[in-house]
C-alpha cells in the first residue's frame, strides 16, 4: 500500500518509527509535515498529508500530533477526507469498517509505539463494510452541510 505520513514536532519520532515498520512490511511510505523537532504548526500537516491523498499519490493517511485532536480537527475541514482519531485497535477497526475512514491520527504523548503500530496494522488491514446501511451513513458523511 501507498501511505502518506504528517506530524508535527511532536509526532515526528513516532512517525519515523511507523516508516521504518511499515516499509519493513513492504509499504511504500512518504512522510509530509514537521521535518525536525523544531515546533511546527499541526494544522499544515494536515494540509499537506490531504493534498497528497487529493492526489491520489497515496492510499491512506496517518497524521500525527501530541494527541491526535489538532491533525484531526484540521484534516476534517476537507471534503472527502474522513479522519479517525483512533486510541484502541477497536476504534481503529471501526474506524475503517463502519466509517470508511482514510485517515489516522494518533497522539504521540497518549500512544506507546507498540500500541501505535498495532492500531496502524488494524487500521491498514481492515474493509470498509459493504452492508447498505454503513455504506449510506458513510455518503451522509460527505454530504454538504
Ligand atoms: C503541540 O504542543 C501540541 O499542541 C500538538 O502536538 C497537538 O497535540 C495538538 O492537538
């Protein structure tokens, strides 16, 4: 899979570890966002990681902050961008299966990497529910205001 990864300062040592892991595992990883640990406004992350997957140079997206609200909050101002912040695996399966969502975010400060990644593996390897009622909820997501 194609994944594209953003943080700020805060996220950036935990989004270099999920590289590592993910493209062990044969992803191809591009990594937008913070470029050291340098403070770093989390809201351009966002922007960034949505404008790549506008371009359909990814498959999905993880962003990633101190908690995961701000990358969160941000990336849902985008239509078509449907951002799940996830803390469990059970969040994270429901996130895909009943949301559709194509985006993760994670708290750097809330997650430890292991709990990280076991969400990112559920997140990548879970489908969108093909049953109509989800699928319905899912375009009332996308819906204009
Ligand atoms: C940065 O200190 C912190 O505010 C940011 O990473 C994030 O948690 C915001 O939601």
């Amino acid at each position: 899979m194609k994944i594209v990864l953003g943080s700020d300062h805060a996220g950036i040592d935990l989004r270099q570890w999920l590289v590592e892991q993910l493209t062990k595992k044969g992803h191809a990883c591009q990594e937008v966002g913070a470029p050291d640990t340098s403070s770093y406004d989390y809201p351009d992350a966002s922007d960034e990681l949505v404008h790549v997957l506008a371009r359909k140079d990814a498959d999905y997206g993880i962003l990633i902050c101190g908690t995961g609200i701000g990358v969160s909050i941000r990336a849902n101002r985008y239509p078509h961008t449907r951002c799940a912040l996830c803390t469990t695996e059970y969040m994270a399966a429901m996130a895909r299966e009943h949301n559709d969502a194509n985006v993760l975010a994670l708290g750097a400060r809330v997650l430890g990497t292991e709990q990280a990644l076991a969400i990112v593996e559920t997140f990548l390897s879970t489908d969108a529910s093909q049953v109509p009622r989800h699928q319905a909820r899912v375009r009332k997501l996308d819906a204009p205001i």
